[in-house]
C-alpha cells in the first residue's frame, strides 16, 4: 500500500509540474487566437541580454499620453492604457486608467515608466522583441536602414503578446534570414 501511495503522490506530482508551463503557453496563445490586433509603430534598439539572449529592444511612438493632474501618476504605477486605431491604422491611446475596463474595450495592462509635468510614458510589456543570436543583429541593422515599420501586437482582455515585427509589410524574421 504504501508503494502505491508513493506512486500516486509521484504522478501527482508530474501533472502539476506540467500544468503551469502548459497553462503559461496556453494563456499566451489563447491572447493570440483570439486578441485583436494593434500595429504599434517602432524605433529599435538592438542590446543583449545575457540571460535572456539577443532581442530587438522596441520603442514605440504610441508610448506617451498627457494625463490629468487629478490621478498623480508616478513611476512604476501599473496603468491600463486604453487603445484604439488611428486614421493611419496604428495604435495609439485613448486613455489611461487605474481600473480594469470594461472588457469590450481593447486595453493592455502596463507600467508607468515616468511622467514629466503632465506627460505620462508609458513601458509595454511588450518592448522587447526575441530572435536567434546569429539573426538579430542582422535584423536590427535592416530595421535601421529602413527605418519603419511596426510591431504587430495580439490583444485580448488585458493581455498582450507580440507576434512580428514587420519592416515594408514583412516579417522581420524572414528578413534577416
């Protein structure tokens, strides 16, 4: 008995060591399937991180948005930037708030990366864009002789997930190839 109640506790064990990682995938394909998508224009950076590896750092002009004196924001504040779509078909913000918004609204969760007078600026969750080591100084170096472009953002119920950043309408992925 006591051999198959370790057994029992073993496989227990197993399944729930596979759940977080599945749900952590599943979540963030599910943002994908579903989300809607915002294209927010870019200005990249190309550092390197030594734990995470090579990425294409975005900076995004829809990042900043003059808030009201009555909210007081300050750095590091979470914020939920309300978005919507420019005349030009980029992203750009309504709004902010310090409450969830409705969930018809296409909002994505952020923090406040600093405020000077009534100028909020925004951090994205979404600011760094991840490739193999060998391709992303190549792509970076595309990306600044072209020098436009926009990164294709999924978002659905407060979540965000980059999916491409495209240069001239193509992947920046198949470019550097």
């Amino acid at each position: 008995m006591n051999q198959q109640y370790r057994f029992g506790l073993f496989v227990l064990l197993a399944l729930v060591q596979l759940y977080f990682p599945g749900k952590m995938v599943y979540d963030s394909n599910k943002v994908l399937w579903l989300g809607q998508a915002f294209k927010f224009e870019t200005r990249p950076v190309d550092p390197a991180d030594p734990f995470r590896g090579r990425y294409v750092a975005l900076n995004f002009a829809a990042n900043q948005f003059d808030g009201s004196t009555e909210n007081a924001w300050k750095r590091n504040d979470p914020v939920f930037v309300l978005l919507e779509t420019d005349a030009e078909g980029y992203a750009k913000i309504k709004g902010l708030s310090r409450n969830k918004p409705a969930q018809e609204e296409a909002f994505v969760s952020a923090k406040v990366s600093y405020v000077w007078k009534n100028q909020v600026t925004i951090f994205y969750p979404f600011s760094r864009f991840y490739m193999e080591e060998n391709k992303a100084q190549k792509a970076e170096q595309i990306y600044r002789r072209v020098n436009a472009g926009y990164a294709l953002v999924k978002v659905y119920k407060g979540e965000a997930v980059l999916e491409d950043v495209l240069v001239k309408g193509k992947s920046l992925r198949e470019l550097a190839r």
